[in-house]
C-alpha cells in the first residue's frame, strides 16, 4: 500500500458551538505546533445539536449545523492553504434512530418488512414473541405503554396530510393499513381499528414504492377527519388497537435490555446497526466520504469500531479497494497482548494501547502496594482485578444486552437442531 502517514495528528471535534468556520480559524495555529493533518470529528449529518457527530442520521448530506457543504469547502481550503492534511472520523457501524430525519428508519417504521431500507438495519423480524413478530421494538417510552396512553401522552396528530402519533418530543409515522381503519370525513364509519391487521406478506419494497414521494395514507389520511383524530385520542382502547397495527410497537425503555429485536451500538438503542456488509449499504455510507478521497480533499480515514461489524475484514478489504493509496487506521482496542488482525489492510490503530504504554511513563511503580492497600481499607473490596474484569463483563452480558445473548442462544438452538 503506497500510503503517506501523517507526521502529526491534532484532533478537532465539530459541533454546533465549534463549526468548520471556526475550525477554519485554527488551521494556521495548528500549523505553527507542527501538526501536519487535521483530524476531523464526523461531518456528516448527525442529530440535532450533536456535540459529537457520531450518531448519523443521513450520509448523504454535511452536517448543516456544522455549516453545511459549503463551510466544508472553506474548512478544505483553510486547510490546504495552511500547509495541513485532512484524517476523517468515519461510522460505518450505527445510525441515529431518533427522529424522521433518518429516512431509511422512517420507512422501515411506516412499512415494516416491505420497506426498502428494511435490509439497510440488522433487524430480527422473526422473533418467538409473537406481538413483536414483523414488527421494530421502540423503547422509547417513559412507563409502561397502558400508563402512558391512560395519561394521554400518546396522540395521534396531524400536519397537513400526514397524519402521525406524537409522545412529547417523539414522532412515529402510521401505517396505511391502519389510517384505512379510521373514520373518515364526513361520519363515514370505517371498520374499527381492531378489525385490520398489518400486511405483513407484502413483498420487500412494494409498500415503500407505492407511496414514495407522499405522506403515508395519502388519501386516507386527507379523508380522516379531525373529529375521527378526537375520538382515537379521547379513548385509550381505540389508540391501543390502532398502535396495534403499526410496524413497531411502543414500549418502555427499560424493556430495551431485554426484548430490543434489532442490533445496537453498545446498549444504546438510539443507535441501530446497519448492514454495511451489503453493497447498497456500503455505497450509501460512503459515497460522500470516497468523493472526498477522490478529490484529494480526505487523505485519511479513521474507522469508529469496525469490530462491530458482521465482517471487519471483508469491509476493511472493500474500503482499501475503493481507496488503495489512502492512509487508515481503526479504532480497535486492544487487550494485554492482543494484536491486530493482519488480515485487516489498516496502517494500524488509532494508539489506546500505545497512549498508555506512555502514560505509564508518569506513574510510579512503587506507589502501587500502598495505594492498594488504602483502597481496600477504604471500599472492603479484596477482589483481584481480574476477578473484578470478568464479574463486570459477566453483569454486563445478564443486565445490558440480554436480548443480545437471547438471539445468541436462538442461533445456537438453531444450529443444533439442524
């Protein structure tokens, strides 16, 4: 690999209160301390008022809260003219799931398994737990969802022609099968909510393609009346059975650990994993990021937690591909004696193990006996630090990601039937 590294790295992290005009401003400083290569926090369109960019929402767009494309390219100029290269943060992983400005999720909420995105996320539809079967957990609420609709906390709401369900500062889009099982305008009954049941046999994509470019419901939700929107929302049971017939289902947040049906970043179910491992996956991420490297603006690329993914090593070899002479490390953390995969086509790591490796240059070794013994006089603790590792490693596995080991063993059952 004809790849140039760095001399030195400074790391800026963007956010709406540091811009790229801002960041532009410190090129020439940071030139002057030596660095040699900007490297730049994720700049793509992330959730509203990200300090961190890390929770992407759309990659096809520059974050316009960060300035948009056009304060990207004065950030590129500031840059080059500066005598400076440029190393960008990447998150191939996960996306941000909390608003409609994800459009892959918005879709795939509206029209379940016939979304065309629905293969875009690592989303377990055949789950054992019937009510939850073809259809997304959403853990979003504040209590139990009967508390929550005796409260009337969830309403169904409209805005022009579209008509969706709001709690607090959330929004959800509707089904058409289910806007078709309201009342319409003019005291036309329609069948009530209970009597239509999502279409969960309709083929990939086809839900998706008949209502691109509108509102979902169309004609239903311009027929429905605001007088069939009061009596939904003035009678919890209605609202249940018509939430009922939606492609997710509403739940507490504390149900997440243990019920969520979708691969996460951590256990944090505001990020979903993505699929990067298929080509339409992998294309959509990175088209704006592969441009930049073809421009000659990007000559880096750090990789956020590719040991997330179903097969680093196929990604990473994709990505050397789409950019053979480009320098890029990843964000791997390595144990005690672990090294990289040497299948992975990286110049290496973003350097946790080195950075402490040198910050074990200012601690002095005489300083632990001491140091232990006043903290299990003061804590009671007496526990060796391995047996403290794996008694952590082990609440995490049964409190945080139960559901993650529950798919596990469904795999296993699985294999072992067959």
């Amino acid at each position: 690999m004809d790849t140039a590294a760095p001399l030195s790295t400074y790391r800026v992290q963007l956010a709406p209160t540091f811009d790229f005009t801002r960041a532009s401003r410190v090129c020439g400083y940071l030139r002057a301390l030596g660095i040699s290569h900007v490297y730049l926090s994720p700049c793509l369109a992330a959730a509203h008022g990200s300090p961190h960019g890390y929770d992407v929402e759309d990659h096809s767009r520059v974050n316009p809260e960060l300035g948009g494309e056009e304060g990207f390219d004065a950030l590129c100029r500031a840059i080059r003219e500066s005598g400076l290269g440029l190393i960008l943060d990447v998150v191939p992983n996960h996306m941000a799931v909390g608003t409609r400005a994800n459009r892959w999720w918005w879709d795939v909420l509206s029209n379940g398994r016939a979304s065309r995105y629905a293969g875009h996320f690592d989303i377990r539809w055949d789950v054992p737990d019937t009510d939850l079967r073809n259809r997304v957990l959403v853990p979003i609420l504040g209590a139990e969802l009967e508390c929550c609709l005796q409260a009337r906390e969830i309403q169904l709401c409209r805005r022009g022609n579209e008509i969706f369900v709001r709690y607090f500062d959330h929004e959800l889009p509707v089904s058409a099968a289910s806007l078709m099982a309201l009342p319409h305008a003019g005291g036309a009954a329609a069948s009530a909510p209970s009597a239509t049941r999502r279409d969960d046999n309709c083929p990939p994509g086809a839900a998706a393609a008949a209502g691109a470019g509108r509102p979902v419901g169309g004609d239903a939700a311009e027929e429905t009346s605001d007088d069939s929107l009061q009596r939904i929302n003035s009678d919890p049971g209605l609202l249940r059975r018509f939430l009922d017939l939606q492609h997710y289902r509403l739940a507490f947040w504390r149900h997440a650990h243990r019920e969520l049906n979708y691969r996460r970043f951590f256990d944090i179910h505001q990020l979903a994993g993505i699929r990067v491992e298929d080509d339409e996956v992998f294309a959509a991420v990175h088209e704006r990021v592969l441009r930049w490297v073809r421009e000659g603006r990007v000559d880096g690329l750090r990789i956020d937690h590719p040991d997330g993914l179903r097969d680093p090593t196929a990604y990473l070899r994709r990505l050397r591909n789409a950019a053979p002479t480009t320098w890029i490390v990843v964000e791997k953390i390595l144990a005690r004696g672990e090294t990289l995969n040497p299948e992975w086509p990286v110049e290496g790591t973003t350097g946790y193990e080195f950075l402490n490796r040198v910050s074990g240059l200012f601690v002095d070794p005489d300083g632990r006996r001491p140091l232990t013994a006043f903290y299990r006089e003061f804590t009671g603790q007496t526990a060796d630090y391995e047996d403290v590792v794996r008694a952590k490693k082990m609440q995490v596995l049964t409190h945080l990601f139960v559901s993650e080991m529950s798919h596990l063993t469904d795999l296993l059952q699985g294999i072992h039937r067959r």
